[in-house]
C-alpha cells in the first residue's frame, strides 16, 4: 500500500517487486496514481502465494479508510518490522 503524500490517499496493489513499483508510481507510469505524486510506501506485507496475495488485495480495497489506518500501524506490516 502506497500513500500519496500530496492529499493522503491509500493505493493498495499486488506487485513481485515493491521498490520498482513504487518508482513506477513514483515516475508518473500508472494513469491513477500520476496525479497525486509523490508516493510513500506505508504497508508492505509478503505472500507465499499469487492466490493468497490478490485475495489479501481484494479486501483491502474494500476496506475503510480506519481499517487501513489501523493495519499500517500493525506488525503484520513488513515497514514496522524492519524485515523487507
């Protein structure tokens, strides 16, 4: 999950590459994100599955702004733990 830090929006995305993409959004190469540069990672979490990742993707962009708030602040994000 990226945070935009122009107006705070949250993009959440799957990826196999993180730091990658977040230059891409970082560099104006996604059409939604181009706008509201620049970008921060604020929650990063790993899979061992594509499936697991895209399912974990589906909820988090159905969930409110609270819920998203609150799981940035948890240590089930890899940013807190300082493993990346």
């Amino acid at each position: 999950m990226i945070e935009s830090l122009t107006d705070g929006t949250l993009y959440k995305g799957y990826t196999t590459d993180f730091i990658k993409r977040v230059e891409q959004h970082n560099n104006g190469e996604s059409a939604f994100t181009s706008t509201k540069m620049p970008w921060k990672l604020v929650f990063l979490q790993k899979f061992d599955h594509k499936k697991s990742a895209l399912i974990a993707e589906k909820k988090l962009k159905r969930a409110n702004q609270k819920y998203l708030r609150w799981l940035i602040d948890q240590p089930i994000n890899l940013i807190n733990t300082h493993k990346i």
